[in-house]
C-alpha cells in the first residue's frame, strides 16, 4: 500500500554527511523518492532504503539539469505515486534554497510537507575555521547576503551602502563570479578596505580551501588561487586571521 502523498524538505547539511540531524537521517532511511541537489555526499545518499528511488536535480553550471518547474512537478507527482518524498537540499533548505517555490508548488497540489532544518555553509564555514560569526563589542550582528541576482548570471542589487556600514557580519553565498564587483562596491560605499576577508571554498568536506586576506586583495588572492564554487565570502571584524592560521586540517589557507 502507497503511503500518503508526503514531501520532507530536508537540510543535507554544508557536505560532511555527519553534519546532519537525527530527524533527517530518519527521514531519509524512511524515503520512497529521494530528489536531490548537487553535491550531496554518497555516504548519505547511501542511508536511502535500497528500493527507493533517487533523482540528482542538482544545478550545476555547462550541464543539462532539470529546471526549478520540473523540479516541483516531480515533487507532486512522486508524492501522489510513490508515497514519501525527500527533497534533500544542501546546506540548510531555507537560505538561499529556492525553498519558497517548492512549498508554493506542494502546497497549491494539497501535498502536505514539512521542513526539516540543516546545518547551513556560513555557520559550518566558521566552526572549521574557529571564529565566530558575532562576538560581544565586535558585530552584534550577522547578514547573509547572496552574491548572485536571481538568474544567477550578475551580482545581485543590493543596498551596498547599507552593507558597507552595517556593524556586522557578512556571509556572501555564491560571491565567486562577482567577488570583483562585491568587494569593490563595499569599498566604494565606505567599508575599510584593511578589514579581514576569507573565501572558504567547499565549506565542511574534505577538499575545503581557505583564502585568507582583506577586503582590498581577497579577489585577487582567490583569482590567484583558481577558487571555484560551491564557496562562501566572509567579511567583519570578527574574521580573525589568527583564528583561521590554526583552523582544522583539511584546510589550506593563504596566508595574510
């Protein structure tokens, strides 16, 4: 008997499969469909029933991959067919995640979901760097900003004097292909140019890189680095560059 049309969208975490809940892992280890980004480790995928049905709907750029409106089409239609669905997204699936559009998709079928929260890239990129991402009398505040428009082909328009004096913390996601014109327009609107600025690349697995500089030269430094993406762009004065020198092994970091 098919079990009721059920979609669990489901944090995958930053890469490391022990980066997960317990909720999650149960749901996986429950699915019928397991639909899923790019990136994903194997080991997790790996907890999936062996009878369950697993699709990559990851993007990724120069390969066919499936639109976000196939994407939610699958979703409803295995829901209905199959029973358990697991849309497992990397990172944490309400930031920056196209989250909104899928609920909007399972929710106008009469599809019931839930939510299950993961451990997103900002936070994993700063515990294995060792810094924290506010701390008292230095940024009472913390702002993740993506780096990229909606189509995923420029910066995204930003309040850039907002964030360029803002006493915070900031998180660019996909900053890669606009790092340039990001710490060029913070500049530009005020933002020290001397403050600490770190690239972590491939935040949480086994091949993450570090790039440690300031907001002047960690462009170049990564352009010089051949940093590719998935990766992150931390700015404020809480990127502490001793921290990030004693950071976990794994880890290759350019000095400052």
């Amino acid at each position: 008997m098919t079990a009721r049309p059920f979609v669990s969208f489901v944090g995958a975490g930053p890469g490391d499969p022990e980066l997960v809940t317990v909720k999650a892992l149960r749901r996986l280890r429950e699915a019928d469909v397991v639909v899923h980004d790019r990136l994903i480790p194997a080991a997790l995928l790996a907890e999936a029933p062996a009878d369950a049905e697993i699709v990559d709907a990851g993007k990724a750029p120069g390969r066919h991959c499936m639109g976000q409106s196939e994407i939610n089409w699958l979703l409803v239609d295995r829901a209905r067919r199959r029973g358990r669905v697991i849309r497992l997204k990397g990172g944490d699936p309400t930031i920056f995640g196209r989250l909104a559009e899928e609920v909007e998709a399972v929710r106008a079928a009469g599809v019931d979901f839930e939510v299950v929260p993961g451990v997103t890239a900002a936070t994993a990129a700063a515990a294995r760097t060792g810094i924290s991402l506010t701390a008292r009398g230095h940024a009472s505040m913390l702002v993740l900003v993506t780096g990229t428009d909606h189509r995923g082909h420029g910066v995204a328009a930003l309040d850039w004097a907002l964030l360029a004096r803002a006493d915070a913390t900031l998180v660019f996601y996909m900053p890669v292909h606009g790092l340039e014109a990001i710490t060029s327009a913070l500049a530009a609107m005020g933002r020290d140019g001397r403050e600490r600025a770190m690239v972590v690349e491939r935040a949480g697995t086994l091949d993450e890189r570090v790039v440690a500089g300031r907001l002047s030269d960690i462009a170049a430094r990564c352009r010089e680095a051949r940093v590719g993406t998935p990766a992150l762009l931390l700015v404020g004065p809480t990127v502490d560059a001793a921290s990030v020198r004693a950071a976990v092994r794994h880890v290759t970091v350019d000095e400052v």
